[in-house]
C-alpha cells in the first residue's frame, strides 16, 4: 500500500481560516505494508518495511509515526536514514526532516572512511553528530578489528573526527591511549605511526611519527627515533597555511649521536641536525616568493637519518626569490647564500634577471626573446678550502627567429647575440667583455599514412594505425667567445660557453593505433645523429648517435629507452631503459642506467599476490660495474580485512641488515615516516 501526503494539502482546511502567510512545502512519500492517517492531528502511522522519502533524504525501518505539522518522525526498528551526508543506522531514532537533525539510541553511522557508533547520538546539524559513550572505525564489520572509543566524540561525516581522551582497541582489548584525536578524512596519514627495526649501525630502533591537526592551515607530525647505537631523535615536520602570507613547511630534527661518528666512519660530533624550511607566498596576482633554508649539521647527516630525502636532492639550495609577471616577460630578484661550509657552491648576492618571452614583432613574421641579468657571484670551495672566487657579471642575449612556411616546408632561421661583462677574470685583469654570437635555422615538415586494415596481434587490436613521420634538419652554430672559458670564473652555465658547428638530422616516427573510444601511441621512435664541422684536431665528422623509443601495445605493458652513442668511440655514452609489465595478481619493473666510465645501475621492483590475503614485495638497486648490490628490501604484506601488516627486511650495500613490522589502516595507508621502496618506472 502507498501513501502520498502533501504538506500543503494537509495545511489546506487550517489554511483557510489562518492569517499566517502560506509556505509551500514539498512532499513526504510513505511506502509501507500498513498506512494510517489521523488528519486531526496530521500524523502518518506506517508498519511493515516502511519507506520514507522526503526531498533527497531516504529512509528505511520497521516501524514510523510522521508529524506533518512538526515534521518529525519517530522511527523504530532497523532504522536506516540515507542523505549525501552518509548512512546512519539505529534502533530508535528522532528525526526532523526539515532541520536534518536528530535523536539517536544505539546509533551507527557510516560515511567513508568512517564508520561510527554510539550508545545514544545528537545530530546538530547534517554536517555534525556528538557521540555518546561510541567509537569511530575504519573497519566495517559489526564487530570491529579496531576502534577509537571515547565517551564523546564529534563526528563530521566527510570531514573529520574529534575526541579527547581517546583509547585504541584492538578488539575489546585497549592498548593505547590517546589525549586528543583529530583524523581529517581527506588526510591518508594516521594519527600514530611506529615502526620498529634493526640495523648494523644502530642496532635496534624504533621510528615513531605523531600526527597533530588543528586544521588544515595548522598541522604537521612530531618525530621521536629511538636508536640503540645512536641515541634519542626528536624532530617536528610542521605545515601551515596563511590568509594573506603564503603557506610553508618547517623540518627540524635533532639526535646527541653517542658514537659520534658518521654510516661513512666519519667523525661528525655529537650534536647532529637538520633545519630545513620552505615558504611560498603569492604577494599578488603578478609577484610571488620561495624561500628556502636547508642547514646541517655535517655533510653525512641526511645520508645517515633521511636517505630517501637524500636521494632525491643531496644538496638542497638556500635561497630567497622574487618573481614579477610581466605578461610578456618576467622579472625575479635572487639571493642564494651557502650556508653550509661542507659544500662547494654558487651564491649570488644577489642576482636581476628580465626575462622577455618571445613574442612576434608587429604582425610580421619575426620573433623576438631576450634573457638579462645582472649578478654579484661568488663560488665558495667546501671547507676547509679558503680559495674562493667572486665577480660581478652582467649578461645580455637577444634572440631573433624568422618562421615561416615554404609549401610544405618548415622553415625557421634564427640569429642570438650574447655580451657579457665581468668584472675580473681569473687571473684578476679587470672590466671583461666577452662576446658570442650565435646562428642557426630548422627545417622540418610532417607526413603521415593512414591504414584503416584492423589490427590484431598477439591479443593486441587496433581498428585505426595512423602513421607519423616527422624529420628535422637543425643546424646550429655558435661562434667562439672573444674570451675563452677557460679564463673565466666557473660559476654557472653562463660562463662555460663554447664555439660550436654542428647539424643534426631526426627522424621522428609516431604509430598512433584506436580501438573504439581508445586512442594511444602505440609506438615512438625518433632517431637523431649529430655531425660536428671543422673540430680542431679532427676535422668534420659524425659524432654522437641518440634515439628516444616508447612501445605501448597493451595496457599492461610498457617499454622506453633513451640512449646516446659515441661514434667516435664506437660505444654507449648514455642509456636509460624502463619496462613495466603487470598482470591480475603481479607487477614487474625494471629500470636500467648507464653512464660509459661512472655506472650501470639495474632497478627492480616486483609484487606478486600470493593469495587474497597475502602479498610479496621486493626491490633492488645492483650496480654492476662493481658487481654489488646497492639496496635490496623483501617484505611480506597479510591484509587484515582493514588493516594490512608488513614485515621485511633491508639489505644496504655493507650487508647491513634492517629489519621492521608495520601496521597500518587501509584508510589511511601513509605512515609518516620514509622507509618502503618501490620502482615504478617514469610513466607509473
């Protein structure tokens, strides 16, 4: 049986007789076995797999009594009430339709990530819930794996949880206890992470990140490392956010190293650090900032405590930056002082930089860029080394570019004239003029074939293989400087100028395939050699061979390869290698870098499903033009239904063994603290 009831037609016969003005209301839709409708008290009384619809809320029960004046409804029994905001469930709830707020006895409620339970529930609003003597949870079965309980706890489905004097259990059994709780939805850190292990160099350790979050302009992680070897780290990772001043992120860590020395066996003392800060701010919708400061107390510190950090940048800059668009162009003023004496580096104190993109002249044809500077330089030798060297440099290049078309020919000539002025060179004479010029022009044009025959090979299908080739003739030529570089200062780019004769040839080649609604590059391939005129000594010759390929044939695989060959010596300068290939229960990828004379690295990285609870990792670096291998890490992974358990082990190229265990919720996956690695290759 079904029920319609309009409020407004319900209101009709008061109505009529009340000089209050009418508001139109829309209706409540009740689904139920049995219906009933007492219109002197305008209440609707369903039984029987009830079905409430009002507006987007929806709900289900057993048992419901709607006042259509108050539109409130007393609900009983199996009770589930379904809005944007998420799924509350409960025995006997109190709902205000019109104000989404309500009652709750033995209330649960779930809005992904979070499910939450409560002996007895307020809802305040849609966008708020105060818990009685309940728990929050990632975990959705009735009886959860773990819980956070507490005897109040503000639930902001979406957005975030807040309780104090929270416990952890694990099961029924409590095993932390926590004064304060605030887990953002959004945020895939947890709020504790602690990761034990043991290592040749520290002994046993253990690694802890506490998560504080006032809100989203305030936040960060405290670090406190226990090392048996080293002694007590403590540290602070801090992120805010500003209305008006930018945001920024503040790193400070600190260890009173009891053996006081280095991984490296170098002697560093016993106060060890890290200050590290960044800061952006967009002062206005033309000019922002960076500024970056990155202090340490020894040259091995981040190698020893942060090596993850280390690998991606092993001598971070300190420096202040102003940036002002112009809209054709920009204009930056930088300061970059060293303040580490371990390091040798460049500081510009400071340095003007106008930058003029490039820009067509009037309407015509032509094409005009240009890069000034002004800088106060000064390149500082790493300590104890006292010879350091300093001048003053202004530099100057304009740039002009014809392009234009001849039939089906790209056509595009350029000539460059660089003057750079130093106050001194190496030898200390004074007021330096240098000048370079520079010419060129590129010729290039486009072909290409359809093949509208549908391809299928070995499971690869493709209905539509367009095939585009590209070639490119460039030649470049700069003149020899009127002052060789090997009289100037070294202290960037600017300065290492050199005269230059060369044409290359490429020849790009782009298999584009479709197959249905799907269009990829199934292969590219551009090959590309350099010829070098009148070199001193040698004459004119070919002299390095490079080509850049990329094969996709399926979505499960993948393959690129960059390589540079030296035809003079008739070997590999440079190659870079990265194939992925994944499968329903593993992925494989492999990485290889070679530099001719330096190295030959060989990544891995491989994961297997061992079964639907059980998962392998393992990574490895092998150098071998040592025939050592730099890292390997294997670990296991048991999923936990809403947590997942590691443990593995870490090998370092000392043999250095490190072992570790580590839980953490599906949820919130991050744990706060760098250690796990992975290759995934550069498309991944």
């Amino acid at each position: 049986m079904r029920f319609l009831v309009f409020l407004l037609f319900c209101f009709l016969a008061f109505s009529l007789f009340s000089q209050d003005k009418i508001h139109p209301q829309l209706p409540v839709v009740v689904d139920a076995q049995t219906v009933n409708y007492d219109p002197d008290k305008g209440v609707i009384r369903a039984k029987g797999k009830v079905k409430i619809t009002y507006k987007e809320v929806k709900v289900f029960c057993e048992e419901a009594e709607v006042n259509t004046n108050t539109n409130i409804g007393k609900l009983k029994g199996g009770v589930r009430i379904e809005h944007k905001e998420g799924t509350i469930y409960g025995e006997n709830i109190v709902y205000n339709f019109e104000k989404k707020t309500a009652e709750i006895t033995d209330f649960r409620l779930s809005k992904e990530p979070f499910y939450a339970y409560g002996e007895s529930v307020e809802k305040v609003s849609e966008e708020e819930y105060h818990l009685n003597r309940g728990y929050v949870t990632t975990c959705n079965l009735p009886e959860p794996h773990y819980r956070f309980s507490a005897k109040k706890i503000l639930f902001y489905p979406g957005r975030k949880i807040v309780a104090k004097n929270v416990v952890l259990k694990v099961g029924k059994i409590p095993v932390f206890y926590i004064p304060y709780y605030l887990q953002p939805a959004k945020d895939k850190l947890p709020r504790v992470s602690l990761v034990p292990g043991k290592d040749k160099d520290m002994g046993f350790y253990i690694l802890s990140a506490w998560r504080y979050y006032f809100n989203e302009a305030f936040k960060g992680r405290l670090h406190l490392d226990y090392y048996q070897n080293k002694g007590l780290g403590r540290g602070i990772t801090h992120k805010y956010t500003t209305d008006d001043f930018g945001e920024g992120i503040l790193k400070l860590y600190y260890i009173d190293d009891k053996d006081k020395v280095s991984f490296e066996g170098l002697p560093t003392g016993s106060d060890r650090y890290k200050v590290q800060f960044r800061h952006t701010w967009k002062i206005s919708p033309r000019l922002n900032s960076i500024l970056e400061f990155h202090k340490f107390s020894d040259i091995d510190f981040m190698k020893d405590y942060f090596y993850r950090e280390y690998e991606r940048d092993s001598k971070p800059l300190s420096y202040l930056l102003f940036n002002y668009s112009l809209g054709g162009g920009s204009f930056s003023l930088l300061t970059q002082k060293r303040v580490n004496r371990f390091w040798s580096q460049t500081e510009y104190l400071p340095r003007l930089r106008l930058d003029i993109f490039r820009a067509p002249l009037a309407n015509s044809k032509f094409y005009f860029e240009s890069d000034y500077s002004l800088a106060n330089l000064t390149y500082k030798e790493a300590s104890p080394s006292a010879e350091d060297s300093d001048a003053i440099r202004a530099d100057f290049y304009n740039r002009l570019t014809y392009q234009d078309r001849i039939a089906w020919l790209r056509f595009t000539p350029y000539v460059a004239l660089r003057e750079t002025y130093y106050s001194k060179n190496i030898w200390g004479e004074e007021n330096i003029l240098r000048t370079v010029f520079y010419g060129g022009v590129e010729l290039s044009t486009k072909l290409y074939k359809q093949f509208n025959s549908p391809l299928n090979f070995l499971g690869m299908r493709a209905e539509i293989v367009r095939h585009i080739i590209t070639p490119l003739i460039k030649y470049t030529y700069i003149h020899r400087p009127t002052t060789s570089s090997d009289l100037l200062m070294d202290f960037d780019s600017i300065d290492k100028i050199e005269g230059k004769n060369k044409i290359s040839f490429s020849l790009e080649n782009r298999l584009q395939a479709r197959y249905k609604e799907k269009v990829w590059d199934l292969l590219y391939f551009s090959p590309s050699v350099d010829y070098l005129f009148n070199q001193e000594g040698r004459g004119s010759h070919f002299y390095e061979l490079n080509y850049d390929l990329e094969f996709k044939p399926f979505d499960n695989f993948y393959f690129e390869q960059e390589l540079k060959y030296d035809l003079d010596k008739s070997q590999v300068k440079e190659a870079d290698s990265d194939f992925v290939f994944r499968t329903l229960l593993s992925k494989l990828s492999l990485g290889h870098r070679y530099v001719q004379g330096e190295s030959s690295q060989i990544t891995y990285s491989f994961n297997y499903k061992i079964s639907p609870r059980w998962e392998f990792f393992s990574y490895g670096r092998y150098e071998a033009k040592t025939g050592e291998w730099e890292e390997q890490q294997y670990y296991l992974r048991r999923d936990l239904h809403c947590w997942w358990a590691d443990i593995g082990i870490d090998v370092d190229r000392d043999r250095a063994l490190t072992f570790w265990v580590i839980f953490r919720i599906k949820a919130f996956p991050k744990i706060g603290i760098s250690f796990q690695q992975s290759y995934h290759g550069p498309k991944e």
